[in-house]
C-alpha cells in the first residue's frame, strides 16, 4: 500500500508542472532581410559608368589598386622656352608612358626645338615602374638615347636615371614627377638633366602639363621651360 500511495503522489506533483515548462524551447530567430537592390532611377545609373560596372560584376578593388595604373598615356603638344639661349622659343611634340601589355614597362619619346633652329633635342626611353601601378607614389629606372643639340655643344648617346612620380589624383587627373638622368654618363659629353613635371586635367581626357629642365654640362648650364595640352587616349 505504501508503493501505491507513493505513486499516487509522484503523479499529482508531476500534473502541477506544464509540459511547456519542461519542453520549452526558444522560438527561431527570424531571418536577416536580405540585401535590397538600390532604388535609384535609370537617369542616375545610365551616367554612371562606375554603377553600371558594379551592377553587371562586382570588381576585385585589391588586385585593381595593385595592377590597374593611377596614371596614363599622354600624348603632348605644346610650346617651349630656352631662358639662356636668348630667351629662344619652339615647339614640342612627344608620348609619356606607353604601356606595353600589362606590365610596369612604358615607353616615352619627345621631340623638341626652336623656331630659329639654334637647339633640338630629342629621344627616347623605357621606364619600368617597380611599384604596384596603382599606388600613388612610384619609381621608374629610365634607360634610353637621347641627342642634345645647343650653340654651345651636341651630345648624343645612352640616357640613364630615374623617375619619382607622386599620383595626386588617379587616373591622370593631376600628378607631380622628378626626373633625374645622364646622358652619355662617365665621357667628357656627360650631360646631366633634371626634370620637373606637373599636370593638370581639364576635361577626362585633356589636360594641361608644365615642366622645368635644368641641363648640366661642362660647356654651358641650360634651363628650359615648357607648356603642352596632353591627350589622354
């Protein structure tokens, strides 16, 4: 009889507790909504090439920084100014880092001279930019021929140096370069030139350059000062 009481006393204590309490669990999290597309009208996406881009394939932005160029292609027209060769003026004409393929490997070549035929120069050279083509600081070693013609001395042979170039806006819009090579280094022709550069865009695909030059030899100490219009292709 015990037995039973005690039976009987588990089982009503056990009705006192809900099922619920004992087999309660919490309720499933509701589901994070889901990315919306972007509620914008087709006037704002068809003049906008980076949103159309963006909607047909989202880009890798890292490996673009690192392998899309900052800079580009110029071609340039322009006038220019010999200050201590009678303050003679003329005219020049070139292409500023070619690419070649998709590498860091440019090529460049300039022609220059004066209305009165007293000076001509002119060139050409590859740079190989060794750092990520993307960044907005990079250095070039430069390597090429160049042929310097004044009224005081001619020079011609292997041209070799550096560039440092600082990207202050991508895609061409404005930069700032120090360029610094011997021509014909190590022979009594060597001629030293320094190079500074800036540019300008005015539109996406024109822009405006200046740059000074100093040239150093053992005959004579030149400066040339120049303005082109540059097409970006």
């Amino acid at each position: 009889m015990k037995l039973i009481y005690s039976l009987l006393f588990i089982g009503s204590c056990l009705t006192l507790v809900t099922p619920s309490a004992i087999c309660q669990t919490p309720p499933p999290a509701s589901p994070s909504p889901g990315a919306r597309d972007l509620d914008l009208s087709p006037e704002i996406i068809e003049n906008s090439p980076v949103l159309q881009r963006w909607m047909r394939k989202v880009p890798d932005v890292l490996h673009e920084i690192k392998n899309d160029p900052s800079f580009r292609t110029r071609v340039r027209l322009g006038y220019t100014q010999f200050p201590s060769t009678d303050d003679a003026d003329g005219a020049m004409v070139g292409v500023e880092d070619l690419f070649v393929g998709r590498t860091g490997l440019t090529v460049s070549g300039d022609f220059q001279t004066t209305f009165n035929g007293d000076r001509q120069t002119y060139g050409g050279d590859l740079r190989y930019y060794v750092l990520p083509l993307g960044g907005y600081i990079n250095i070039a070693p430069v390597v090429g021929y160049r042929h310097l013609e004044t009224d005081r001395y001619t020079t011609s042979g292997l041209n070799v140096g550096a560039k440092l170039l600082l990207v202050l806006s991508r895609g061409g819009a404005a930069d700032i370069s120090l360029t610094q090579s011997w021509v014909s280094p190590g022979t009594n022709e060597e001629v030293g030139l320094t190079t500074l550069s800036t540019g300008y865009a005015v539109t996406r695909n024109f822009r405006i350059s200046t740059d000074i030059q100093k040239q150093n030899a053992r005959q004579d100490k030149d400066t040339r000062f120049g303005i082109a219009l540059e097409w970006m292709p």
